[in-house]
C-alpha cells in the first residue's frame, strides 16, 4: 500500500486499519516505526508474488509473461517452506485450466484509489474491478493453505473488502460486493481453486464511513498521546507468536530492534 498512508495528510489505508483493531502496539511498531522483520515470511512472499502474477495475468493474457513473474520466489527443493518458484508455477498452470475463460469484463486492474470521508483519505488498491452482467464486483487474490466456507465468512464484514467495495462505489458509481478469488497452497487440498461472492448493500458501505471515521478517530488519539496500548489477545492470533512479541513481553531495547528488523519506508509518512 505505497503512499497510503500518511499521518499528516491524515491519509489511511485497510491494513494500517486492519492493524490498529488488532492492536494498536502492533500498529505503532508496523507503520509509526516501520519495523519490517529481516525475516521473510514465505506465505507473505507467495501471496504478494501471487498478485503480480494476476496482474500480469489479467492484463496481458500471456501465460508465458506471468509466470516469469515467479522469477521472484526462491528455487529447488531447499528452498523456505514448499513456496518455491516451480511451486508457484505449478499452481498457476492448474489455474489457467480451472478459469480459461473469464465470465466478466474487466473494468479495471490493480486500481490506485483515494477518497475522501470527512476531512480524512481512505487510500488503497484494488486487485480488479469487474462488470459481471448488471452487476459490479471487486475482486480480490487470497492465498492461505485451506479453504472453505470458515475462510470465506470473515470476509464480510471486513474493513479492507467494505472499504474496498466503498471505493469501487466512488469509483464506478456503483458496487454489488466482492468476489473473494481463494488460491489453497496447500500441498494437497481438497479444492485448490474457490470463488466467492460477497454482497454488499449501499448500507454496509455506508457504514464502512462511519467505521473508518471512528478508528481514525482512535488512531489519531493514540498519536496525539503518543500511548498504543497492547491488546494481549492478539499476541499469538494467527496461532503463533506475534513478530514483535519480544519487544513487548521483555521489553528489549534499541539494539534487539536493529538486529532483527528494518525501517520499511513503504509504509508511508508517520509523525
């Protein structure tokens, strides 16, 4: 989300968002400090490559140009986790088949957006943008390692995909939902490849202002105190240790931080 964020613009993004309703100390670490950890995460790696490649994808209709785009992930059988390049490429031959032909119009790809709610921006990019008959959908790449109908249900409410559809309200003058575009990783699914429909009514995108008015209210308290208070139960939420567990349970100092971690200047402006 380059450039979507910035404290004196008063500009905010889904995931700055998505974060601070986490916790707000895990928000003040990723986007005040903008600590990014030296360690790559391979699902993360896959799931960003996985989105240029849909990109290259949806553009050009090239097979052969989007799976270079691969290039990026690690290769052979050492590599981090089973997320390799041949991996990747694997799952995108197997995807090509499933969806050969597109049952939509593509309105617009990875489109950049900013609007304003109230006196703030609410800035982000959106995968797709699709006419489908009548209907106007967002769409949005997901990788994880399992899907199903718990993986899908939680995309509704959620701040980016309300945010998202809002937008593509301003945008297009009109959106019904979202389609969820889920990619399993897994090494064996049971289903490799599930879309999802996600409606939305004008209410619940109307609701997102409120929404997004209300945390940015909360946001700029926090910075106005210079206090982000720790939310405990989102220490181990994905089911394993928060990336800046350490720092707040031991309190470790300046030096852990330079060791581990790097100032991400993608993130945007802070104060």
């Amino acid at each position: 989300m380059t450039g979507n964020f910035n404290l004196e613009k008063r500009m905010y993004n889904s995931s700055c968002l998505n974060d601070y309703m986490g916790c707000p100390r895990l928000f003040y670490y990723t986007w005040i400090r903008k600590l990014k950890s030296k360690e790559i995460d391979p699902n993360m790696n896959f799931g960003s490559v996985w989105h240029e490649v849909m990109l290259e994808w949806y553009k050009t209709n090239d097979k052969e140009k989007a799976m270079k785009v691969f290039g990026q992930l690690p290769t052979g059988i050492n590599a981090t986790d089973h997320k390799t390049k041949e991996w990747g490429e694997s799952i995108f031959k197997q995807y090509v088949l499933r969806y050969p032909n597109e049952p939509s119009k593509t309105l617009h790809l990875e489109k950049v957006f900013r609007i304003a709610i109230g006196d703030r921006l609410f800035g982000g990019r959106i995968d797709r943008i699709e006419e489908w008959g009548e209907h106007i959908y967002v769409d949005d790449h997901k990788t994880t390692s399992r899907l199903g109908a718990s993986f899908f249900v939680k995309f509704r409410p959620n701040v980016q995909i309300d945010g998202y559809c809002c937008a593509c309200r301003e945008i297009v003058g009109r959106c019904n939902g979202a389609i969820i575009n889920g990619i399993s990783t897994a090494m064996k699914p049971k289903d490799r490849f599930q879309r999802f429909p996600s409606s939305r009514t004008d209410a619940e995108m109307d609701q997102f202002r409120k929404v997004f008015t209300d945390w940015t209210d909360d946001i700029e308290r926090d910075v106005e105190k210079n206090y982000f208070p720790m939310k405990t139960n989102y220490c181990s939420y994905w089911g394993k240790k928060c990336k800046f567990w350490e720092l707040c349970v031991y309190g470790v100092g300046e030096k852990y931080i330079e060791q581990n971690f790097i100032v991400d200047e993608t993130k945007g402006g802070g104060k």
